[in-house]
C-alpha cells in the first residue's frame, strides 16, 4: 500500500482497500475533468497515483445508455463523481475528508501552484477541497 493510500485511509476513517479505489476514482476523474498540463504533472508527482488512475479510472463512470442520460442532464461533473464514490459506501464526510487529504498529499508533491491551477479548472471542486 503506498503513502498516499495509507494517509488518506487513516485520515479519513476508512479500510485502505476502499480508500485506494475512491482516490483511483477521484484521480481519474480528475485526469478527464481538469486542465491537462497541471493533472498531469500533479498526477506524475505523487507515488503511485498513476498506477491508482490505471487501475481504478473507468470504475463507476456510468458507462452506456444511463450514464450517457446523466451526463446529458447535467448528472455528471464533481456531482457524478459525488454519486459514483457514495455508490461504493461514502458518506458526504468521507468524500469531503478523502478530497481534502488527496490534495494535501498533493500539494506537498506537486505543489500548491499546480494543485490550485487544478482545481481551478473543475467547475464545483473548490467547495470540497
């Protein structure tokens, strides 16, 4: 388990097994959501953060003709990705905590230059972070 998992599951309260796959999830979400150049170099720079993004990127995206209908209807964005991390057992606190310390972590690898550039460029994620 790496640094990052560890952190974020103790920090939050939560198994690492779940904590891995909700940080995979927001990572990726992120890595499709947010600017390019600063993700990436965010992504790069935290151990093991794109092996999560690897592994765990397509889960809970809402894939074929529903998820197509709440991406259609606004259903996607930080509120899907709300939505997909509370379908594997988050609570509001939990999803909020784990955004929290990811970026944390984040900021002390990347920095927060890059971090803030970020989270700029996701409408909504400045309210969780």
């Amino acid at each position: 388990m790496n640094e990052l998992v560890t952190r974020v599951a103790d920090a939050v309260g939560i198994d690492a097994a779940l904590a891995e796959k909700a940080i995979g999830m927001m990572l990726g979400f992120l890595q499709r959501e947010a600017a390019d150049g600063p993700v990436a170099r965010m992504i790069e720079a935290i151990p093991g953060a794109s092996e999560l993004v690897a592994k765990y990127n397509g889960e809970g995206a809402g894939e074929g003709l529903l998820g197509g209908l709440m991406s259609a209807i606004g259903g996607g964005g930080v509120m899907g990705l709300g939505q997909q991390l509370m379908s594997q057992g988050l609570g509001m606190g939990e999803i909020t905590g784990l955004a929290k310390e990811t970026m944390a972590v984040a900021r002390e690898h990347a920095g927060a230059e890059v971090v803030d550039e970020v989270v700029a460029s996701v409408p909504g994620l400045s309210q969780f972070v």
